[in-house]
C-alpha cells in the first residue's frame, strides 16, 4: 500500500481553501498547531465543510447572472431560474467553487408520456427558441463579463473576477410529470439540458438529486456530506487520475445506511470505515454494485464495470489514511486526539 505525502496534501487542501482576500484559510482554529498528527488533521480538515459566507458568495455569482439575463433578454418567451452543483448540497471542497445556474424557457414544457398529448400543443420551434436564448445569453454575458467560454457542448461559463467565482450557465426545457402536477412539488419535476453540437435533449432531475442529499445530510447529522467531502478530497489529492465524478461519489455514500454515517464529534474515522466497507462490497459484489441507484432514483452511476478500477485506487488511498489515523473505531489514542482537535 503506498504512502501518502499529508504535508503535501495538507498544502493542497489549504490552498483549495484560501481566502485572498483576508489571506487566511478556512479551516479549523487547530490546523497547524499540531494538535494531532498531520494524518488525523487531514482526515478531519477534508470532511469539514465550506463556510456559509463563501458559499453565499458563491449564491450572489449566479444571482448577478440571472439578473443581467433578465435585465438583457429580448425573447419571446419567458424563462425561469434554477441553481444546482455542490454548492447547493454543500458537498463542494473549494472557497471558490463553481455553480450552475439552470436557465429554463418557462413559457411551454415537455411532458412525460403519461401526459400525452398535450391539450394545447406549442406551434413553435423548441430548437430555435433554446439556440436564441443561448445566443442572446453570449451577447448579454459578454458585455458585462470579460472572461466568457461558449466552448460547451450544453452551456456557457463567465468568471466574475470581482467575486472570483465561475458560473456556468445550463440551457434547458421544464419536464412535467404526473406527480409533479398532482403534488405541485418540483422534487417531482424534470428538466431536459439540451446538447447544441448533437441537437438533443437530455432528461435530468436535478431538484429530487438535492433535496435527497440535502435530506440524508439532515439524518446523518452533516455525517453523509463528511463522507463525500472526503472522498472528493482524496480524489483530487491522488497521485493517479481516479475517473469517478463527484456525481458517482455523491451516489455511493448516498447508497450507504444512515447509521453507519450519523456524525458524532471524533467519529470521522468511523465514517471512513465504513465507506471503505462500502466500496468493498461494490467491488467484490457486481450485480449490486451495477444497480445502485443515483440520489434521485433515476440512474445506474456504476453499471460499467470500468469504475472498478477507480473504485480500487480511492480505496487504496482512503484505507492507507485509515491505517496511517490509527486503524481501528476503538482506538484510544485516536479517539482522544479527534475529540481535542476544533
């Protein structure tokens, strides 16, 4: 099993946590002052999430794009706005983290088979319309933005250098469903994102995604998001690439029962042992490990059998940090030192 640099990685994760501003890190008062070893620092330091006042910010970016859009649209439909990314389930490891502003035409929807046909069905291009909205948004970006990308396949980007955050604006139609209009809750609703090199729609359900990671935070007391947290840290940390996104680690500590993540003040590394079950049972057990569902119910994130391989390297590096931090829940020392660490 090979050793891991933590001055290195404990570098790193300050870095991904550095206010210029105020030229400190957000981290814990303890970080630096040896309170513990630099192993169990980094376990604790990457499961700790971003300070509110960063993510508002973050929040503001997107606002600030919305209100340009609308202040320059000139469509013939209406549109509204909705914000996805870590961000929003507060699962992000950076201070200055992206977010994703969806800008949804609002004036027509698609409906779900069930719904089938429409009683009064939109004469329109649905093409045409998103590639306007598209091609004004470019326009109206680029006069108050210096840095925009319009390289996306399915959005654009700014950089707000005032705020230091990048904001991806996401194209996208409304999907209706039956329980969406029985409920009237949009963790029921649909959006399709729309690939403008392949002219085709996408269905995603972004709002069922947030609200059940939201909720599993709620029930494991922050314990699920500590989880992802970390794995998303020893991802970006790792000496290898480790091909998993954030959306697969999302699923896989969402997978997991509630009571092998709850938080408890010094009970990191039992969250961390339990992840590494976790994974162990998703690699030694293929059929359950390709029918794991995603946050919002509607996608297989490991169906491929090419994530094993991924799978194996997060492992490898979350089992030596387990090692290096003591090993075991009961461990005296370990637990000791956890509880003095704020």
């Amino acid at each position: 099993m090979a050793n891991l640099n933590y001055e290195r990685r404990l570098a790193n994760l300050k870095a991904r946590r550095f206010d210029e501003i105020l030229l400190k890190a957000d981290v814990s008062e303890s970080f630096g002052r040896a309170v513990v070893s630099n192993t169990l620092e980094y376990l604790v330091e990457a499961m700790r999430p971003i300070g509110k006042k960063y993510n508002d910010v973050t929040l503001n970016a997107a606002s600030n794009v919305q209100s340009h859009l609308e202040a320059g649209f000139n469509l013939p439909f209406t549109r509204a706005y909705r914000k996805q990314g870590s961000v929003m389930t507060n699962t992000n490891i950076k201070l200055y983290s992206d977010i994703d502003l969806l800008t949804i035409i609002d004036s027509y929807v698609f409906l779900a088979p069930a719904l089938l046909p429409p009683k009064s069905p939109y004469l329109g291009d649905t093409d045409l319309d998103i590639v306007q909205l598209r091609r004004q948004a470019t326009s109206i970006m680029q006069l108050k933005y210096d840095e925009v990308d319009t390289s996306g396949n399915k959005s654009i980007n700014i950089y707000n250098k005032n705020l230091r955050r990048k904001v991806d604006i996401v194209f996208s139609y409304w999907y209706d469903t039956p329980n969406y209009l029985s409920n009237n809750d949009e963790f029921y609703r649909g959006i399709h994102l729309y690939d403008f090199e392949k002219k085709q729609k996408q269905l995603d359900y972004p709002f069922a995604h947030i609200h059940n990671v939201n909720q599993k935070s709620s029930s494991t007391n922050d314990g699920s998001c500590k989880g992802i947290r970390l794995l998303k840290t020893l991802k970006v940390d790792a000496e290898k690439d480790i091909e998993l996104s954030s959306f697969q680690l999302t699923t896989l500590v969402y997978e997991m029962d509630n009571v092998d993540l709850y938080y408890s003040r010094g009970n990191e590394l039992k969250i961390a042992i339990n992840m590494s079950k976790q994974m162990a049972k998703m690699i030694t057990y293929p059929n359950y490990r390709r029918y794991i569902k995603s946050p919002n119910g509607m996608e297989t994130p490991f169906f491929e059998d090419k994530c094993v391989g991924a799978l194996n390297l997060l492992k490898r590096d979350l089992d030596r940090l387990i090692e290096d931090c003591g090993g075991e829940v009961n461990n005296y020392l370990t637990n000791s030192a956890l509880l003095r660490y704020s």
